[in-house]
C-alpha cells in the first residue's frame, strides 16, 4: 500500500467507506480532467476533485488537472466509495420467461429499476430476484448480483439472470464478444423513408448535461445499431432495432440522433408528448444467446406491453 492510500485507508471515511483503482489509457493530447470525466463518467468537478485530493497519478508522478496526456501514460485513479448494505429480497411480480440451475431469463416490466441505485434503493429487479431465488452470481457486487446486463427503467423486455458466477463470466464473454443477439421493438416519431439502415456513431457522455449521453465523434465509445422499418403511419413510425454493443441508452440516443426519438421518451424525445405516455415505447423482445453449461443455442421472445400495442392500434387509426 502506498502512502496515498495509507492515508485514504485510516481516514474517517475510509472506515466507512473501501477504495477503488482505476488504471486508465487515455487519448493523447486530451487534458487530464476532461479525460478522466469522460472515462469515468465524472463531471469536470468531480474529476478536478480527485486531483486536488491527489488521488490520480500519471505514471506515479501526480499531475495537475491541465496536465495534456502523452503516449503511454499510465493514468492512475484512488476513488473512495461508500460500502453500501446488500440489495434486500422483496416479494414483487417477476415475469420468468426460462429459468433453469444456471440462469433465468426475465421479461421485465417498464418502470421497474433493473437494481438499486441513488433514487431507487428498493422495487427493483435485484429485489424481486433475490426473494425467488436468493442465490445469484456474485461478480457484479451486492447491489447488482447475478446482472449481466441492463435494459433502462421505462424500458420493459428481456434480460438473462446469472444464477452463478460460472455462468456470469460464460455469458459476460458473449456479450463482449457479441454472440448475445438483442432485438428491440420501438415506435418513433415522424416517418422514416428508407426502409432500415445501420448508426455507426460513437456514444459517450454530454458534456452539457451529464446525465445524458449523446452521439460523440471524438472521445465516445464504438456504438452500432442495426434497424428495420416494420411499418409506417401519419406522423410515426414501427421500427425494430438490433444492437451490435450495448451501450448506455443506445437505441434511444441513435434513434434521436436520426431526429427519429422513441415516442415517450422523456430524456431524447420532444418536451411535448403528444400520446401521453408514461415513458419510451421500447421493448426487448428478443434474446438468443447460447446457454454458458450446455452450449445449447436459446432464443426467447416476449409480447409487446399493453401500451405499446394500444398505441400502435392508436396510430394505425389516425
């Protein structure tokens, strides 16, 4: 242990709290801030925090935040952070698509949290899985055990469950390697002429609003999103959509970024929401991927929600 984190260890907050390394490769010439922030997904703020707190060294050697990164830099970050209580087991409805000694497949509803977070500690998917099957796949922590990946609140569809972490680190490796097929189903506004198409866009974080992510050319992460036109109306259009990475918001910043937002959506749509929906109409309604014992190849579906389907009847009507 070196003094730094000496010092971190024996503080107050460190009795109460652990502490996280961070080794990053950031872009050359990118100032040391701004490339932590968007690695870490920080605000400026925060990142310049932890480089008054002399918690980031560059190559061992601290830096200051205007410090311009070389070729072969080795970032390194101390992040304290508050150890929190394991998610607890709660008796909610779990819609259980596959379930077997390894994993389940789970066709969540929208407005459901997939696990605890600032805002929403309690309700979620983690609490519903752990009061079925109170042993899950431990490699993601205590808030999020057996989740291998996410779909957003008001996104409702399929997700694979890891009921050990043999079949974590089995499924993980697909997703990396992108063997896990995820067909999305969304009505999005105004019409779209040509009938499918591939946003080959890199997604990071907005720099104007942190809580968003936007299509970023320089400094985001490689995103691609495949889709197809299934039907076209007045002012809307059905579209499915397949994900070839997986991340943060993809479906609903490309399609935005094609001045197409999914209808409802209350974060990349218009402020207006003409058909007054609780949230995007977006569902998961595929998954095929191979199981991580057998090598057995699976795919699921899940049916469209009431909402969706009451406003595609809505829109083929008008």
């Amino acid at each position: 242990m070196n003094e730094q984190q000496d010092v971190l260890m024996n503080s107050q907050t460190a009795r109460t709290s652990e502490l996280r390394t961070e080794y990053l490769t950031l872009p050359e010439g990118v100032r040391l801030d701004l490339g932590i922030a968007e690695a870490l997904s920080l605000s400026r703020s925060a990142a310049q925090k932890l480089l008054e707190a002399g918690q980031v060294t560059v190559n061992n050697v601290p830096r200051k935040a205007n410090y311009k990164v070389r070729s072969g830099d080795q970032v390194t970050v101390g992040i304290v952070e508050q150890r929190l209580p394991p998610a607890e087991p709660q008796e909610l409805p779990l819609d259980i698509v596959y379930e077997d000694d390894d994993l389940l497949v789970v066709n969540k509803a929208a407005g459901m949290v997939v696990h605890p977070a600032p805002g929403a500690w309690s309700g979620t998917l983690v609490n519903a899985l752990l009061f079925h099957v109170q042993n899950l796949s431990g490699i993601n922590g205590v808030l999020r055990p057996g989740i291998v990946h996410r779909i957003d609140r008001d996104t409702s569809g399929l997700l694979v469950v890891a009921k050990n972490d043999g079949a974590h680190q089995g499924l993980s490796a697909q997703l990396r390697d992108h063997h896990i097929e995820r067909r999305y189903l969304a009505i999005v506004h105004g019409v779209i002429d040509e009938p499918g198409g591939t946003v080959d866009a890199p997604i990071g974080r907005d720099p104007a609003e942190r809580k968003r992510m936007a299509v970023r050319p320089n400094g985001g992460k490689s995103a691609r999103t495949h889709y197809q036109v299934l039907e076209r109306f007045a002012a809307a259009t059905y579209i499915s959509a397949r994900l070839e990475t997986g991340r943060t918001h993809q479906i609903r910043v490309h399609l935005a970024y094609l001045k197409h937002p999914v209808l409802g959506d209350p974060v990349y749509g218009p402020k207006k929401n003409p058909y007054d929906l609780p949230g995007q109409l977006l569902h998961a309604t595929q998954l095929d991927f191979t199981h991580p014992r057998t090598g057995q190849a699976l795919t699921f579906t899940a049916p469209l929600p009431e909402v969706f389907l009451q406003t595609l009847s809505y829109c083929r009507a008008t």
